[in-house]
C-alpha cells in the first residue's frame, strides 16, 4: 500500500531543452515555418505536439525546405553538416546548448594544438558524433571503464601522447569517478575536463539519492534518450526501478505493491507529463 509518492526536485525539462523548445515555440508564434535536423528532444509528445504546429523533421539539410527557419537542437550539429547548412545559406537559428558549445571549443583548440581527444560517452549519440567531428587530430570514444581500460591497452601510444579528455554532458557521474581513477593511474599525462552539465550531475545525484529511499522509482522519459535510460540505470542500482513514457505505462499492479514510490524524469519529459503520472500514482494510493 502506497505511503509516500516524491518527487525529484530535478525531473523533467532542464535548461538547455527549455530553451530549444521555447525557441521553436517563439519563431511559430512569429508566424513562421519551422524546420528541425532530427525531433527536436526525445519525447514523442512533445515532437507530435510540435507537428501539430506545423514543425517538420529533415533527416540532412538537403532535405529543409528553404522556406523555413532550421533548428539546430541542443545536442549540436556535426561540423561538415553545421558548414554545409551555412553554404545552403538557410535560415538557422542554433538552439546547441552552451555546455555543449563548450565542449566543441574545448577539443578543437586541443586538437589543433596536437593532442589526441578522448570523449567518454556513447559513439553514436548525436551529441558525441558532433563533439567527435570538431577534432581534426585523433580522437577515440568510450563508454565506461571497462571500455577505456582496453583503449588504454590497445593503444600504448596514448601514454606517450599528449591527451584531453572529455565527457558527453549526459554521461553517467559514477562511471565518470571510475574512469578518472584509471586515467589517475594509468595515463597521468591526459589533461581532464568534467564537462558532465550541472543539470545532470544533479538530476543524477537526486535520483541516487531518492531510490535508496525507495523501494519503488517511476523514471518518466522515452525510450530513445540517453540521459533518461542513465537515470534508470542508476536507480535500479538500488532499488526495482521501472522506464515509462507516459501515465498509461504505469504497471499499476506494482504500484499497488509498493510503500515508498520516488519519480524521476529524463531532460526532455515535460511538465505536464509528469504532473499526469503524479496524478495517475495519485489515484491508485487513494484508491487503496
Ligand atoms: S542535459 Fe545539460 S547539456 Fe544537455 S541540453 Fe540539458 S542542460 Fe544542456
């Protein structure tokens, strides 16, 4: 029987997605034709209510009508596509957010000064794809520790080498401690940036924090985003943790079940969303 729902102060939409969808927002009630590269967040409502606006989504710039303002969205464009939009001479308004940006700055002026560019993160997020394509030296990915440990093996020459390395803003916090003891012990000479945002080093701290209070976390979120299926990770870490999109995902069965409930939701789940799954769990405590 439910005794106490709560919370996570940092659930829902962080900085730089309320700004990109407030973006898009702002140009329609401009009366403008609006254009994304790829859905604007990870979150199906929030895309459909977008196309419901009119918003279409190209898959490559040939694909934007030139009558329309271009979105780039938070996580960045790769280089060659970001120049090509540019000789397009398309409207854009870029949306990238700023510790995204930083991140671009920092492995361009690395690289160019020489040093090979590790990025902790996922080698196909579009985020890592953009950060990958501003270095013009070597540049490797890796997705954790275990993963690192072989690059370090497989790849003696980075030891020699002057290194920087970086993290996707999304990358898990835990896992980041761990890779910062190896690179501590093992390749002293990588100079390291914490570029994780603040937006999810707390989200991810709260959310630690609150499943081990818990014997039951609803992570609020779609299935394709990166940020979210980290949060799940981490919760299930210590308690039955359970990834939904919407309110009529909750398996109400074990709700029913449980005592202590915490929620917690991805960057890209809306306000209202999550309102309705408050409600919903809401409605099954009162009901008994
Ligand atoms: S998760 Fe962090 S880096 Fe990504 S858009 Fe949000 S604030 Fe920006």
């Amino acid at each position: 029987m439910i005794k106490n729902i709560t919370l996570a102060e940092t659930a829902g939409f962080c900085f730089g997605v309320n700004r990109a969808i407030e973006l898009v927002n702002s140009l329609l009630d401009q009366g403008k034709k609006v254009c994304t590269l790829g859905p604007i967040i990870h979150n199906e409502q929030v895309v459909q209510q977008l196309a419901d606006r009119g918003v279409i989504i190209a898959e490559t710039p040939d694909e934007v009508p030139a009558d329309h303002v271009l979105v780039i969205r938070s996580h960045g464009v790769p280089l060659p596509v970001y120049k090509e939009l540019r000789q397009k001479q398309l409207l854009i308004q870029d949306a990238t957010c700023p510790f995204v940006s930083k991140i671009h700055s920092i492995v361009t002026n690395a690289s160019e000064k020489g040093d090979i560019i590790l990025i902790a993160g996922n080698s196909e997020h579009p985020e890592v794809l953009g950060i990958k394509s501003r270095c013009s030296n070597a540049a490797y990915t890796f997705r954790d520790d275990t993963e690192l440990t072989r690059l370090l093996r497989n790849h003696p020459e980075l030891k020699e080498n002057s290194v920087s390395v970086v993290a996707q803003t999304t990358f898990n916090t835990e896992i980041w401690k761990k890779c910062l003891e190896i690179f501590k012990k093992d390749c002293t000479n990588a100079t390291l940036f914490d570029t994780i945002c603040s937006a999810t080093q707390s989200r991810q701290q709260e959310a630690a924090e609150l499943s081990e209070k818990c014997d039951l976390m609803i992570v609020i979120g779609g299935t394709n985003s990166s940020n979210t299926a980290k949060l799940f990770h981490i919760c299930s870490d210590h308690c039955r943790s359970v990834l939904i999109q919407t309110a009529a995902d909750l398996p109400v069965d074990e709700v029913k079940k449980a005592a202590n409930i915490g929620v917690t939701a991805g960057a890209s789940t809306p306000a209202d969303i999550i309102k309705e799954v408050l409600s919903a769990l809401t409605d099954i405590q009162n009901q008994g």
